[in-house]
C-alpha cells in the first residue's frame, strides 16, 4: 500500500476525485513560490513561465510513454474533440458512431459540427461498446469516426478500448478516440491501451490532480495525418513563435499535436500547480497507484452489506464505485456520510464513490461500517 500522508493536506475523507482531484502540496508549493516571484517579474521569468507549458507537455507524455510531439495542451475534452470533429474529412454520406449516454463532451462537439457540416451522427446503445463484436456488425463503408469514454462517470463501468479500436481499424476506415478523464492517473493505461487508439482525450484536474481548466490530447501519427487544423493563433502557428517573427503571416502549423494547443500558453500557476502534481504521479508510479486503487475497491466490494444496488459489474470496474441504497434515497445515503467527514457525488441517482492512492485501507473500512 502507498503512504501519501506526506503528499497532501486533505481535512476530510476525500472519496470524490471523479469529480475533481484534491491539490497535493508539491503544487501548493510550486504556485506559492511563482505568485512570490510574478509580483516583481522580470525577462527572465517570462521565459521561464514559457518553459513551464513545455515542461508539463513532457511530464504528460512521460506518463503516458509516447513522444512529446503528439501531446496537445487544451483548456477541456470538449475543446479538443471540437478539433477533430471540424478538422476530420467527412461528408455528408460519412458517419460517425458514439455512446449514447456518453459525457456531453464527447457527444455536444460532434453535433454542432454535423449541423455546419452536414454528415451523420449515430448513438449506439452501451452494449455496442461493452463487446466489440456488436460494434462490427454497426460499422461500414461510410463509418469514418467512433469514440466513446473509456470508464463511465455514472457507472465506474471500464469499457475495452483497445479491442473498440482494433475492431476499428481492421474493419472500417474509423478513426478511434477515448476520453480518459476517469481513468488516466489512477489507472496506468498501458502500452496496449495507447497503441491501439489513435487519439485520446483527457481532463487534468481528477486523477492527474490539476488545476481545473486543463486537458490534453494524445495523437497518434496516423490521427496527425487524418485530422487538419482548422484554427489559427500564434501558438500553434509556425515561425511566430519568436518574437522577432511575429508578423511573418503563415498557415503552417507547429509539428505534431501543437497544432491543436489553446490559442493561448496555460496560465503559469496552472502550469506550477499541474507540474507538481505530474511529478507526485511520476515519483509514486502509475503501476503503484493502479494496484493500491484497486487494492481500495476490493476491499470495499469485499465487505459491502447487503442492501445496495451495484451499478457496474464484476468485471467491468475501474477506480469508480457507484451504489444506490435500496431502502432510503441516495441523496439521504450523502447527507449521512457528509455528516460523518466523507465526501463524494451523486451521479444519475447513484452514490458515487473514487478511491485514488491517498486514500487508506482504513478510511475504507471506516466508510463501510458508517453505510452499514
């Protein structure tokens, strides 16, 4: 098990990292140390507030085990998907597939565009993403795009990406993406994982522990080829990086996925803040995190009384536990537990419950004897 009681400050038993990650100290005191020196700034701070934006593009990429120059940095899921769903080359007799009952950024970007753009959006039902063999029998000629999350944030329901995209690519001419936000950071994905997709999406401020307002994009080669760029700044602009180049005009973009970077660097506190966290993740080990989460959901799958809905199964659960008392309400089951110094969400009716690596075996059991 993973001691992380020197890593954090936390005054309650913070089961809620679904909905957004507790800071851990090293950030506190990264962003403490640059609002210190941002009160009197000089060139170069500057520079080195720049170097922060690439540094954390490096740190993401360490983590994920994939070249730096197919990371983007964004401001959220929703902003990137916006990028692939105008910058895909589709028309009107190509489809795209996704889950119904998926997080609006997965679905909310691709509706606008088919509207502008005129092709087709089709909402599978979760059962066409939990096998892949009923995902090939939806796929076609005209399927050129399908995505989906790939652990649930209602269910805690781990879907398997790798063999969604295999299927994919074997059978249609589909580009693959996931939203990793409720699982990268608290479950290593893995070679077999990122290999197989060709983008992946995700938030940085649950599991990675970020500042909120953060997200990156994981672009394979093949998706950098397939997918234009469709907006301009001068970040993602090529030569007018420099400041001594800043009026040479052009519409060639920075190689790799900085051509899908915001139009703006992160702000230097949120880089401070989401660098500390990366190195926490980096320094404890993602493997090591993987095994004391699910260490946590073993135990309290173990030892749960009887009496509640369990809302994914056996075989399909992530870091994420989502339960729904049979003889009171969800939301009384919250109010008992705030009472007692827990917190956590309800999603779509049910309790939901995130165990991350500074969580206890005993805060565990301590939570199951209150429900009890």
């Amino acid at each position: 098990m993973i001691d992380a009681s020197d890593l954090f400050e936390i005054n309650n038993t913070y089961f809620n990292t679904a909905y957004v990650g507790p800071t851990p100290k090293r950030s506190r005191d990264n962003v403490v140390q640059l609002v210190s020196r941002s009160m009197s700034p000089g060139p170069e701070d500057l520079e080195q507030w720049f170097e922060g934006h690439d540094r954390v593009r490096l740190k993401l990429a360490k983590l994920l085990q994939v070249p730096s120059e197919n990371v983007s940095l964004s401001s959220s899921v929703s902003e990137t998907v916006s990028h692939v769903a105008n910058g895909l080359s589709l028309t009107a007799d190509d489809e795209v597939l996704l889950m119904d009952g998926d997080y609006p950024s997965m679905i909310l970007p691709w509706l606008v565009a088919a509207k502008v753009r005129g092709f087709k959006v089709r909402l599978l039902d979760l059962s066409s993403f939990l096998d892949p063999q009923r995902l090939l029998r939806e796929l076609n000629s005209h399927t050129k795009f399908v995505g989906c999350s790939h652990v649930m944030f209602n269910t805690g329901a781990t879907l398997p990406i790798a063999e969604l995209a295999q299927v994919c690519h074997l059978h249609s001419d589909a580009l693959f993406l996931s939203d990793v936000s409720q699982s990268f950071g608290g479950l290593n994905l893995g070679h077999a994982v990122i290999s197989s997709v060709d983008i992946l999406v995700g938030v940085t401020y649950k599991w990675l522990l970020g500042p909120y307002g953060s997200a990156f994009g994981y672009f394979s080669d093949h998706a950098l080829a397939r997918v234009a760029r469709t907006h301009a700044s001068k970040l993602s602009s090529a030569l007018t990086q420099s400041h001594q180049n800043m009026l040479n005009y052009t519409t060639d973009p920075m190689p790799g996925a900085r051509r899908f970077d915001r139009g703006q660097v992160q702000s230097f506190l949120m880089c401070a803040g989401l660098e500390g966290a990366l190195d926490v993740l980096l320094e404890v080990g993602l493997d090591n995190i993987q095994a004391h989460n699910s260490s946590l959901v073993e135990l309290f799958f173990e030892h749960l009384p009887d009496g509640f809905e369990v809302a994914s199964p056996h075989d399909l659960r992530s870091n994420i536990v989502c339960v729904k008392p049979r003889v009171r309400t969800s939301q009384q089951l919250k109010s008992q537990l705030a009472a007692s110094g827990f917190e956590l969400s309800i999603r779509e009716g049910m309790v939901r419950l995130a165990f991350h690596f500074f969580n206890t075996p005993k805060q565990v059991q301590r939570l199951l004897e209150v429900i009890g």
